[in-house]
C-alpha cells in the first residue's frame, strides 16, 4: 500500500515538474524553435525540388539565401546576380538588416555592394549584362538602387503587395521611370510551389516590421 501510494506521488511530482519546466520556456523561444523547425522543413522541400521552368535553378539560389538569412535572424529575402551568357551565378546576397544591424542592407542592396565594390572600375557596364534575381518583389530603396546601378532585367519570386514596389511601377516619380525605360521587372518564370516557398519564408520573419516602428508609437 504504501509502495503503490510512492510511486502515485512520484508520478505526480514528476507531471508537476514537467508542467512547470514548460511555463518557464519564454514563447518567444517557443515560437523560434517552432521557425527554425519550419524553415528546415521549407529547406529540405527546395532540396528535393527538381527544376522544371526556365528559372527554377535560379529560384532555388535565391531561396537558399532567404532561408539563410532567416535563420540568422533578419528578414528571409535572398538575390542573386547571373551572367546571361553563361548562366552562372555570380554574386550572392541577402537580407543583413537585423542580423548585423544595417538599416540599409535589403537582400538587393548587400548584392550590389558586394559586386560594386569588386568591379569598381566598370560595375555598371558589367551590370547591363547579368540579371539580378530575388525572392521577394523589391522595395521602393532596392527598386531605385538597382534601377540606378544599371541592371537590365530583374525578376522576383514572390510578389509583396503591402511593400514591393515593382506592382507599383507606374507611379515611380518620372526621373526613374525615364531612367529605367526599356528594362525588365517582373515576376520570375519559375515553379508556383518555389514561389510559394520564397513568400512562406519572409512571412515567418515578416513580424520584424516592429521591430522598425518608433517606440513612441
């Protein structure tokens, strides 16, 4: 009897020391695990993709470095540059705003730092001819950055209607819009699930908005 009445006490010690151990785990790092386990899952769905559209391999690049970004703790947006005649990728980027703290580091931006401060002398010829892709739909700051460092076409995986600039191309002020005529900015020929997958993962850090809101508000 009073072995059988141990062991009941036991048990409900050992329940109630579970029970407590779980509401001392913060949720902001209940919710982390729970993104890095997603993001995992999302990485291991673009492993296993096979490419099937004419810009699925480049899709695949720019995923890599959102997903990258993402478990670095900054927003999940990567870009890429390619050479149009070999179809190599050149250059890789990704969103470093929060990771570093860099206010002007959009994926876009740490791309085209990174190219222009290696080809100095002649970026923007180069540029004319290589292709800068990134999985989220540019902002107005990387739309205006990229329009100025002489790239021709730009495409994006998914579209950001609440900050992207590119569905808004119309309204740029006229300067930018006589600057960039003839160009190309448009969504990416690429698979509908890794367009969906580009978007899922800058929505899981899409929260970070806050971070960027005055404390005053």
């Amino acid at each position: 009897m009073i072995r059988k009445l141990f062991i009941k006490t036991a048990s409900l010690l050992y329940i109630c020391i579970l029970l407590v151990l779980a509401g001392c785990v913060p949720q902001a790092a209940r919710d982390n695990t729970e993104i890095l386990q997603q993001l995992n899952e999302l990485e291991e769905r673009v492993k296993n993709f096979i490419p099937s559209r004419e810009h699925d391999v480049f899709a695949i690049a720019v995923i890599n470095e959102a997903i990258s970004a993402a478990k670095n703790g900054t927003f999940g947006v990567g870009a890429i540059l390619v050479d149009n005649e070999t179809n190599e990728i050149l250059y890789r980027g990704q969103n470093r705003v929060f990771s570093e703290f860099r206010s002007d580091l959009h994926a876009e931006m740490d791309l085209l730092n990174t190219f222009e401060i290696q080809n100095k002398s002649n970026s923007r010829d180069l540029l004319r001819n290589i292709t800068l892709f990134s999985s989220l739909e540019s902002c107005p700051m990387c739309l205006c950055r990229i329009i100025t460092s002489g790239v021709q076409e730009v495409y994006h995986l998914a579209d950001d209607f609440g900050g992207g600039m590119v569905h808004l191309y119309d309204q740029l002020p006229p300067v930018w819009k006589d600057i960039s005529e003839g160009r190309t900015f448009k969504q990416a020929e690429c698979s509908e699930e890794l367009s969906e997958i580009a978007e899922k993962v800058f929505l899981l850090t899409a929260d970070l908005d806050n971070k960027l809101k005055s404390e005053d508000e």
